[in-house]
C-alpha cells in the first residue's frame, strides 16, 4: 500500500507500507516540498505519485529504510540521472542525500524513538 504524505507516519501507517516487504520499506521523497511516499512495490510507482501531483523530477529521490537495523538507504533506479550529475543508483550529492536522510528520520520518527 501507497501512502503519501507531508507529515510524519503513525505506527499504523507504518504497519501498512511495511506490508510489501515486511522488514523494508522503499520511500521516495520530494526533498524540495518535503513530501514521503512510502510502501511502493517499485519506486517509479512512488515518483509518478509524486509527479501527478506536482513535484518536480529533479526534487524526487529514491531510497529506503531496514526496519530491523534502522538503516536508510539511498538507492534506487530513480536516482539514475546523467543530467544531475548522478550516474549511479545511490543519491552521490552529499548536500541531497543529507536532505534525503535528515527527512527520512523526520518522516519515520515513531521507528526511531
């Protein structure tokens, strides 16, 4: 199940987006509006929803988090982009992937208190 949404997920809401792979969760955040959709089988599902209501592709950012470690991570076929100067499916720009990290513990704070 897909949630989007610009607040930070409840315990229940996490129990649904976990539920595509139990012990991961892949996330997709525009880091310019600050707006988290979650529980997507494959990002591109996420970045369309982001897209359709008006994010911007070069804003929109891959990755996800290991409920078991608590890790984040920061890759996805999503960040492929040349043009951006991102060649590889991790977030490289450190200044995005600090935005993209510091969001993710925003947005999944219940995991992390």
């Amino acid at each position: 199940m897909i949630i989007t949404k610009s607040t930070p997920f409840t315990k229940e809401e996490i129990g649904k987006v976990r539920e595509q792979f139990e012990i991961y969760i892949k996330t997709v955040i525009d880091i310019n509006k600050k707006i988290c959709s979650a529980g997507c089988d494959l990002h591109a599902d996420s970045e369309r929803v982001l897209l359709e209501q008006g994010s911007q592709q070069q804003d929109i950012w891959g990755g996800g988090i290991n409920l078991e470690t608590k890790e984040i991570d920061f890759n996805s076929f999503i960040n492929i982009r040349p043009n951006q100067n991102n060649t590889t499916i991790e977030i490289q720009d450190a200044e995005i992937k600090i935005k993209f990290e510091k969001q993710m513990k925003e947005f999944f704070k219940e995991i992390y208190e």
